[in-house]
C-alpha cells in the first residue's frame, strides 16, 4: 500500500519514458549537462513528443475518470532533470492533459529512492541502473526499452507478464540455467504442489488485480502471463497464482517460442520480461520494459 496514498495504486515515471527525450539527450551525451540545460529552457515552450510509456500512462489515468468519485490511480514524474530544466516537462504534460501533480526533479542523481518514498508499486524508467536500485530496494522496476510504436486501444489497458524472476522468484530458472531443461523440467514436475516465491512484480500485479475489482465485470484492465514454459511445467504457476489468490486473465505457454507476435494478437500496451533475448522479441510489436532481475542479469 503506498505510504500517504491510502490504497492507490501508484506508478513512478521518468520523463524519459513519458516523453521522447531523444534530441535533448544528444544534446546532453554531445555538449555537457551546462548545454542541455540552455536547451530545455531555450525550448521550454515546445511540446515533447509522447514516448513509449506515454499510451499506458493515459490509459491508467482515464480509469479514474472510469470510476469517479476519489482518485484511484497516482502517476508521479521522477526526473533526472532539475526543476529548471523540467519546466518543457510539466509544460508538456499539462498541454496532453495529463493529470499528473507530483513530482521529483534530482537535478542529475537517481530519483529511485523518491520512488519508495512515495510508496510506488511500480517505478518505469529509461535508465537502467535507477531500475536496478529500484529493484534491489525490493520494489517492481523495468527499463522501458525504444519500441516500435503500436496500434492504441483506447478501450482496454493491456498489461502482459513473463513469470520466472518477474511475477515469480528466479528459484526455478536457476535450475534451468544451471542443470539445463530436463532437470528445470523434472524440478518442477515434483515441485508442482509447492508455490513458487514471489517475484519483483508480485505486490504490482495484487495491487493491479485490487484495482480491477472494483470495476466488476465490465473491468477496462486485462492480464496476461506470457511464459517460455510449457506443459509439464504448467502446472506449478497455475497452483501459485490460485495459492496467491490472483488471478490472471490470459496464459500463454509457449515452450520457448518467440514472444513477440504472441503480445501482438494480446494486444498487450507494454509487456515485462527478465530476458534480454525475449525483451528484443516483444519491442517489435509493444512497449516493453527489461526486469534486470535473476540469474539471466548476473555478471
């Protein structure tokens, strides 16, 4: 639950992942941090293009207006920028509409830590060791990665979900890794009555299921497992899901075929992945963000 948000659920953005930020970060990675801060005033009146996370913020805050009465949904901005600097930002964000309010500009440090202060279930950023942080600090964190950009569904909100070392620990993937698939299959075939440990993305996808509950049966949020494994190993993430008493809208078991046109037919706005492998798959076709997270990110 997050701290001073009663029982919202709360996200954490970078303006990176809000917005297309590609000319300025040029002008940052070529000229220095003193010419990337003239250049975001100098053109603090120009709209940011959307960028990739831009589609799935829109949906969460249209579900307040789906709801009604008291906010459901809480975006926080955390930037890298300073609040001088981050002026072209909010400037942006009131001309889409958004209704965001809160936010932390760190003026060239990691905002992660702002994330668990402000008690966010999930923390999208384009920067990669702020994701680690996060997810070191026990909070469900991905890089959203440049991804193609894809067909909107103003409808529904489509989130998609690979399960070892995301929903679920990486206990069974090491196995896989270590021992190789017969073992990993073996493993799980007498591990199938035990549930697995919870993964990064555990409290993200409860707090998610919370929020679809008050929509009942005409719920605009849909969930979706998209898994390497197949059957026998099936069976161990059904038994967890049931013993967390979540639930999950699609499973797709697909014994080690590419992803990528499977989230497509999903229709999924952003899909999270522990492997960089399936991570290229899925940008392709949605918006995805890479969980550096389990034995598939160690050295």
């Amino acid at each position: 639950m997050a701290k001073g948000f009663g029982d919202k659920l709360v996200i954490a953005i970078s303006s990176r992942a809000l917005f297309n930020l590609d000319d300025s970060h040029q002008v940052y990675i070529k000229d220095g941090l003193a010419a990337y801060a003239q250049y975001q005033i100098d053109h603090e009146d120009e709209v940011l293009p959307p960028g990739d996370a831009f589609p799935m913020v829109k949906k969460l805050l249209r579900l307040n207006e789906r709801l009604g009465g008291e906010p459901r949904v809480e975006v926080i901005l955390l930037s890298r920028n300073s609040a001088d600097t981050g002026l072209r930002v909010f400037n942006s964000i009131e001309h889409y509409g958004l209704k965001i309010s809160r936010a932390a500009f760190c003026g060239g440090t990691s905002p992660y830590r702002y994330a668990s202060a402000f008690g966010c279930h999930l923390f999208l950023s384009t920067e990669p060791d702020d994701v680690r942080q996060a997810l070191d600090h026990g909070m469900a964190a991905a890089t959203l990665i440049a991804s193609k950009p894809q067909v909107e569904n103003e409808d529904e909100l489509r989130f998609a979900f690979d399960g070892d070392a995301v929903i679920f620990s990486d206990e069974a993937e090491q196995v896989y890794k270590l021992q190789g698939l017969s073992a990993f299959t073996e493993s799980e075939k007498a591990a199938a009555k035990e549930p697995l440990s919870g993964g990064p993305f555990k409290q993200f996808l409860s707090a998610l299921q919370g929020l679809q509950a008050e929509f009942g049966e005409n719920c605009p949020i849909r969930t979706a497992l998209v898994t390497a494994r197949s059957a026998p190993a099936h069976e161990r993430v059904i038994r967890t899901l049931r013993a967390w008493n979540i639930r999950i809208d699609e499973s797709l078991f697909l014994g080690g075929l590419a992803k990528g046109t499977f989230l497509k037919a999903y229709g999924a706005d952003v899909f999270f992945d522990d492997q960089k492998m399936h991570c290229e798959s899925a940008r392709e076709h949605v918006a995805t963000g890479h969980v550096p997270h389990g034995i598939a990110n160690r050295p």
